[in-house]
C-alpha cells in the first residue's frame, strides 16, 4: 500500500497495519471500502481487523495467496483477488500484491505501466552492483535514508535486509532525521565504537525538494567529516515504476549476497515462525 501511494499520491488510503480497525469518524467509515491484504492469509491483525469491519458492517475486500482470510472470504462471500501461490516469500511478491491493490482500486493504466516492467526490467542487471554493496557493507548495520517521498522504498530496503540479509538495518527520512537522529551518530571517543558499527545508505532523488537535496548533501558532509561510512545510492529512473522497483531489485541483490557473505540461508524467516508459533499458545 504505500508503494501504491507512490504510483497514485492523491488516493485516499489509510495504511492500518494493526489489530481492529484505524481512527476514522462515522462519515469517513461510511463511504470506505476495507481492504484486507495478506500475502499468506494468516496474519494475525489483518485476520483481527477483518473481523471487526464485519462487525462494524462495512464493505470488504481481500487480497491473499490463502489461508484462513481466504476462507472467511470464500465463506462470507467477500470480494478477492488471489494472488497466485508461487511458493515465494511475502517481501518477493511485492509486485503481485502492488498490481492486486491496483485492481481493486482500479487503476488500469498505472496496471499496465507496472505490467510492462516484466518486459523492460532485467533482475540480473544489479547482480553485480549488489554484491559489491554487501561487500562493502560486510561486518556493520546499514542504515537506509530517504526523503518522506520515497519512504515506501527505504522502508522495503530495510525489510529486505532484515529477511533476506539476516542482519540489523535501520531507517529513517528527511527532514525529521536532521531534528534528532543524527546527533546520536556526532561521535566523541567514548561513543566511537558505536558508531563505527554502522553503514549508511542514502538514496538520493533529484525529483525530491530542494530542500532535502540541500539536507542530504550536508548531512552526508557531516558523517563524512565524523569518520562515518556513507554512500550515496542515485534513483536515476525518470518513471516512478522503474525508479521503485529497479531500486528494490537492488535491495534485493544487495540482501541476497549479505546472507550469502554470512553463511546464513536467505530465504527462510524461522524466528518469525518460532515467533508466531509463540503466540498461539
């Protein structure tokens, strides 16, 4: 969904990523659609919050590959689009779930832009460049910064570390980082062992303000000047579909040969399914 936002800024879409339903008034919740999207159809608060937009008696939808949201749809009669069971894990079906969103929203023409990326995007062009980056990044915490506009993608490169990487990444975006965050990295000698533990990625966008141009290239001064390691990572594409996903490949790669360079698998989350394993007892 706010990868969808990216593609339509205008939409009126509330992200509710928790149990029950968000905080709308009575005139907003009358004239919404709730859409349920789970890539397995286990996810405990989407399951949650289906439940009670039944109870609140509003229209629903559901996106899902199956489980039990499959279920109560098929059985309720509710409207869905199933994504096809491909056996990948959720963060590699980003694609499937932003065209299933779309559908729903009907948004044909930005379908067939993200369509034809199948065609005129090759995966294997950022093999290379993303295990050099895992190279580099080896035995320190990325840290991914992006501006506001583009946090849908900071956000996916820090889940694709996190899943695939197996290791500790971070996020956070302009303005609000220079306010806070990045006087926790002005390193003295006794804080300079904690900051030489990190790697920050900054993913620059010359369609971004200015202003955050301006607060990029300074901020990144400033890390340099302090012994910090930063790079600076260009979203060059002039189509908001390629410059997502041609990025999010990267992230991909670059998440791939960082498992690779641990020795640890990268497809599998087990904590997760000990985690969730946990939590129905």
């Amino acid at each position: 969904a706010d990868v969808v936002k990216m593609f339509v800024p205008k939409i009126e879409l509330v992200i509710h990523s928790d149990y029950g339903l968000p905080s709308l008034s009575d005139e907003e919740f009358t004239s919404c659609l709730f859409i349920a999207s789970s890539y397995s159809g286990n996810t405990e608060e989407t399951l949650d919050a289906f439940a009670a937009a039944k109870e609140r008696g509003l229209p629903r939808a559901v996106i899902t590959v199956g489980g039990a949201l499959r279920g109560h749809a098929e059985k309720e009669l509710v409207p869905s689009i199933m994504i096809p069971s491909t056996g990948v894990q959720p963060r590699s079906a980003l694609g499937f779930m932003t065209l299933a969103l779309l559908k729903l929203l009907r948004k044909e023409a930005e379908i067939s832009r993200l369509v034809g990326l199948a065609e005129s995007l090759d995966p294997r062009a950022y093999a290379d460049v993303g295990a050099a980056l895992a190279s580099r990044m080896r035995g320190r915490v990325p840290v991914i910064y992006s501006s506001r506009a583009n946090s849908a993608i900071a956000l996916n490169w820090k889940i694709k570390l996190n899943e695939t990487g197996k290791i500790p990444a971070f996020w956070n975006v302009f303005p609000e980082l220079n306010h806070n965050e990045m006087t926790g990295f002005d390193a003295a000698n006794e804080t300079r062992s904690l900051s030489d533990r990190f790697y920050f990625i900054f993913l620059k966008d010359g369609e971004d303000h200015p202003r955050i141009i301006k607060r990029m290239e300074l901020t990144e001064h400033l890390y340099k000047d302090r012994g910090l390691l930063v790079e600076s990572i260009v979203l060059d594409e002039n189509d908001i579909f390629r410059k997502v996903f041609a990025s999010l490949l990267l992230a991909d790669w670059t998440a791939f040969y960082t498992a690779e360079g641990y020795g640890v698998e990268p497809e599998r989350v087990p904590m997760v399914e000990e985690f969730k394993k946990q939590m129905t007892q």
